[in-house]
C-alpha cells in the first residue's frame, strides 16, 4: 500500500473525526491539521503504514453508508479493540498539531476572540 | 569542524566504515579517526544544525526522528518508541539527562553473559573523560518551575530525589534553560572531523556482504533514490537497538541477534497547578529515585501540543484543561521491565517488525507508578491530575487515588519508552549473545557492533552514558588489537 497516498483513504474519517470532536475548529485550520496527520500516516514504517491504511479502507468505506454521522460518532466514542487504536492515532497527531501550531486554541477548536485562522509561520509556530 | 559531508556517490572505499553517528557511532569513528585509520561515517538522516529546529517540538520530529517520532513496538499493549534519525542519532533529540554507568548493573552483566575483560575501573576512568568531552554540569540558578514540582513533592513525601546533570554548556550568566546541548554534532563528531574522518549523510546501509576474510561490501541507498556500495575492511554498526539487528539480520547474521529488545516503559499524566510551569522548549532535571532501580519519575517536554496529546485519552472529560496549558506539564512513571521484545527484519519489507511483551510484574509495577506518581504530585501542589489511559479519572485528592487504582489497566494506557537496548548483547555466553565481550558479532570477521544494541538489559537509568562507555572501550580494544594500519 506505500503507493496509495494516505489522504485519499484516512483524510475523509480524519475530516469528520475532527470535526465532531473539535466543533468550532476552522475549516482551513482543520485541513491543515489532516494534512499534517496524513503526512505523518506516509511516513510510517512499512508494516505499521500497511496497517492503519488496511483499517483505513474499512473506514473510508464505511462513511458512505447511510447515516454514517451516527457510525463516526459511535466510531469516535468508543474504544474498540484495534479499530480504537486507528481513531486514537488520529486524534493524537491532530491534537499534537492543532495545540503547538495554534497554542490557544480552545477546547471545542474554537480560536481566541481576537485571533485569525490559518497563516502558520514557518516551522509550525503560531502565526 | 564539522565533518566533511561527502555527496552521494556510488562507490566509496574506505578502512573502516562506521554506520550511524550516535552516541557509540560517534564515539567510535572519533576514536578510530584519532588513532590514525581511514574512517568513513555513513549516517540515514540529515545533518540538522542544533539552532535550526524548536527542541521537542513537532518540527523536530519531522526532521530528526525516524518515521516523524511515530514508532511502535507491537503488543498486548503495544509501546509508541522514538528513535533518532539525524547526525549524532538520538543526542540531538533526548533530554540530555547523565547518568553514569550503574556500577552494579555492570558488575551483574560482567558475571551473567560472562563478558571478558570488563573492568569496571577502566569504565570509570572513561566515564570521566566523557563526562569532562560533553561537559556534564547541573544547571546554573533555579531549575525550572516543572523541575522544581518533582523536587518539592519529593521533599514532601520523604522521597530520595536529586537533580541529574545534563551535557550542556550555559553561558556566563545563563539559566537553566540557556543551555546549549552538547550532543555528538558538537562534540565527537568535529574531533572525528579534525582527525580527518569524512561522513555521509541520507545514507542508509541496506546490507553488508562479507567477501572473503577481508572484504565488506556495504550496499547503500540515499534519500534520492541513488543506489551503491562502500568497501571496507571493518563496519561498526552503531544504528541503535532497532535498526543494528534489523542490518544485521539483512545480511544474514541472525543468530541471538534481535530477540532480547529491553526498555524501560513509561506511563504519562498531566499535572495542572496554580502558577505557570511549563516550559515548553525544556524538560524538567530532577528526578525521583525513591523506588529505583523499578521504578522512577520524571518530567517529559511539554509543548502544548503534547500536553492535548496527554489530555486526549479522555478527552471528553479533560478538554477544558487545555486552555491552562501553560499551568500544566507533563510527567512520567518509567520502569525497569523484565519483558523481552523481538525485531524481525522481513524479506520485501524496509522497516523491521518491533514487538514487547511486559510481563504481570510490569504491569503491577506500572500501576503503582501511575498512583505513586499522581501521589508526588499532588503533594508538590497539583490542583489537577489527568492520567493518561481510556476513561481515567480526574484526581484531585489523596482520597481519589484508590479509584485511579482501580481503574487503570496497561492496555488502556498510552505506554510509550525512548531507552532501547539488547538487541545484540555481548558476552562469551553463546546462548544468548549476539555478540563476544568486545562486540565482534560472532562468526561475521569485521563486523562489530558498538551501540545500546551491545547492553544486556536496560540498566535502568538513561543508558548514553553506559552506551558511550561501553563503545570507548569496545574501540580502544579494537585499536589494540588491530593497529591503525589494519594490523
């Protein structure tokens, strides 16, 4: 699977993950925060890779079930045995990159009042 | 100096080829190059300058650990590892937190794998010079605010407790966090430069091929596709714990290479008080040795991306804290685990298979660590503990940490380690060693490990030091042995 690029199979739940946990998160913000996520997905060990990506599938797939909002959230709150350590590894890199790019960022996402979205500095620093 | 850095190129010969430059990588070649032989470093990652890249943070996982930090030895749990991927490997990126070698612990290696020649007065005699190379002081002045929790708590409770010296230089007036680390790209590897030592770096050794009783024929790969071979007489593979017994196995050499991976696993909380303590770009100094050599805790770095990543196993719950997070840092209970883990290095596959299994004493052991560790800190003034593990409860009282008891369970937490050791031990027990008293990997003339790989069991304390020392003695017996013209 090293050819599959992971933003076409973990960017979906990725997207929808984020979204639900992190309601007031900007898009652009959150976009940035899956691209990031799905760097770090490519980079992974070949073994380690070939696994997120298979469980990867089995979530890419079922988001186009009908009401898969309800499925994610399930997916999301529930700490299934292996499947739960995928949504753990998302949420982990996301939340990694969200608070040391954007320190301030609310607990819902949400940014400071007086505080823009987007615009990183180079090296990943609050803009 | 730094060390002439070569181009990819697709033939090199050279006397002694020395794979990674990490703390025995660079050790060795800076030995090597100093007694007169022709030494050649090939290095996988970058050259990244120490001022170039935010301690512990995210950037820094990008360029300087392999797979961006994201490694995990597979288990019931499994153990997210980080190793260094970069000149001077894992110096660049650790805490540099000293400990000299553990007297003890050695003594107890020397009898049990039976390793020759080991004199525990020369290991000191050695410790010394490198303690004096990498300038190992305290900090000047306070510690920080996140250090000082570990030391009060301590205090508070009637725990041994003391501040470990670091390899750092400050300036004239400096604090403790104006330090600059001496890791192997200010120190070793400009020695192994000025001796006249060249380097290679994105260069990945895929395999070593044995011609004859003289010959190696290294088989390189850059990072831009480049393929090609470096010729040697001796390689010291110092890639580290993972990748020294994966290159090994590459090249056929698998006999008690790769079976015995030690570390010492960590389980992590968050702890909020009332005053600002988080530094992000520091980690804390002090360190709480009450139940050493089973258990110890410590301070990790806390970016605040890294304290929402120790928030996150109970999110819904522990959200809030994060708008704090400048009152909040992170901390860690680690022990010495008597589980044995494996590294498989699989035809078709580029990355080994890593895997650990702690056994019921660790796991009991990590469990009085988590309580025991939120203990500390409530009594240095915690108004809020957040363990890390599905569903833990918020402490906030001496009376809530029989629930945290009851409620943790290693398999929901995060375990994580960054002290990888034994993939090769040394001794003339050939049951278990990879490798004799010297780190000749048997039966494979010229190839020598000189790593943590080499240690017998995690020694319980941050092992660069023991790896450092093992790795200057391993060499100088080599230059004995061998004479700088390959003898």
């Amino acid at each position: 699977m090293r050819s599959v690029p992971s933003s076409s199979l973990v960017g979906p739940f990725a997207d929808r993950l984020l979204a639900l946990d992190l309601p007031g998160l900007h898009p652009a913000r959150r976009r940035e925060a899956i691209d990031f996520t799905t760097r770090r997905v490519d980079s992974l060990p070949s073994l380690m890779r070939f696994g997120v990506m298979s469980i990867a599938a089995i979530f890419r797939a079922l988001l186009v079930l009908p009401r898969s909002d309800t499925l994610v959230k399930f997916l999301a709150r529930t700490a299934l045995p292996l499947l739960g350590e995928y949504v753990r590894l998302l949420r982990s890199l996301g939340y990694a990159y969200i608070w040391e790019t954007w320190p301030d960022t609310r607990p819902d996402g949400s940014q400071p009042d007086d505080a823009e979205p987007g615009g990183t500095q180079p090296g990943g620093r609050a803009a | 100096m730094n060390p002439q850095l070569l181009a990819p190129a697709v033939s090199y010969s050279t006397q002694v080829l020395v794979i990674g430059s990490g703390a025995g990588g660079a050790t060795t070649a800076c030995l090597l190059a100093e007694a007169g032989f022709d030494v050649l470093i090939a290095e996988e990652g970058p050259w990244v300058e120490q001022d170039t890249v935010v301690p512990f943070s995210l950037e820094q996982m990008d360029r300087q650990y392999r797979a961006g930090g994201v490694t995990v030895a597979l288990g019931l749990p499994s153990i997210a590892y980080t190793e260094g991927r970069c000149a001077g490997g894992g110096t660049e990126v650790n805490s540099g937190l000293y400990f000299r070698p553990p007297i003890d612990v050695i003594e107890r290696w020397r009898r049990d794998y039976r390793i020759d020649g080991l004199d525990l007065d020369e290991l000191a005699l050695i410790a010394d010079q490198v303690e004096a190379a990498i300038n190992v002081t305290t900090v000047p002045g306070s510690p920080t605010p996140a250090s000082e929790v570990l030391r009060r708590g301590a205090a508070a409770l009637g725990w041994k407790h003391s501040e470990i010296p670091r390899w750092m230089t400050y300036p004239p007036g400096g604090d403790a966090v104006t330090g600059r680390r001496q890791s192997m790209t200010r120190t070793y590897l400009p020695r192994a430069a000025a001796a006249g030592a060249r380097m290679v770096t994105d260069c990945r050794v895929d395999r070593l091929v044995r011609e004859g009783t003289a010959s190696i024929r290294a088989q390189v790969s850059y990072a831009s596709g480049l393929r090609g071979e470096i010729r040697c007489q001796f390689a010291f593979v110092c890639g580290g714990a993972i990748q020294t017994p994966a290159l090994l196995q590459r090249s056929g050499l698998r006999r008690h290479i790769g079976r015995s991976l030690a570390v010492h696993p960590t389980v992590k909380l968050a702890a909020r008080f009332r005053d600002e303590v988080n530094i992000p770009d520091d980690v804390p100094v002090h360190q709480v040795k009450e139940f050493a050599p089973n258990l110890s805790f410590g301070g990790s770095a806390s970016h605040p991306g890294l304290v929402a990543l120790a928030l996150s196993d109970h999110w819904s719950e522990f959200a809030s804290a994060i708008e704090d997070w400048r009152k909040i840092s992170v901390y860690y209970a680690a022990i010495t685990s008597e589980g044995r883990g494996n590294v498989i290095a699989v035809p078709g596959l580029r990355d080994p298979i890593v895997t650990y299994r702690l056994t019921p004493r660790d796991r009991a052991l990590l469990r009085s660590g988590m309580a025991r560790l939120a203990l500390l800190l409530l009594e240095a003034g915690a108004t809020d503990v957040y363990p890390s593990f599905r569903g833990a409860p918020l402490i906030r009282h001496r009376d809530q940490l029989s629930t945290l008891n009851q409620q943790f369970a290693v398999s929901k937490a995060s375990l994580m380690t960054v002290h990888l050791c034994s993939t090769v031990p040394l001794g003339e027990d050939r049951s278990r060693c990879g490798a004799d008293s010297f780190g000749r990997v048997h039966d494979a003339g010229g190839i020598i490990v000189n790593d943590a790989s080499l240690l017998p069991d995690a020694p319980g304390v941050n092992p660069q030091a023991t790896v450092m020392a093992f790795a200057i003695r391993n060499v100088r017996h080599f230059i004995d042995t061998n004479g700088p013209s390959g003898g």
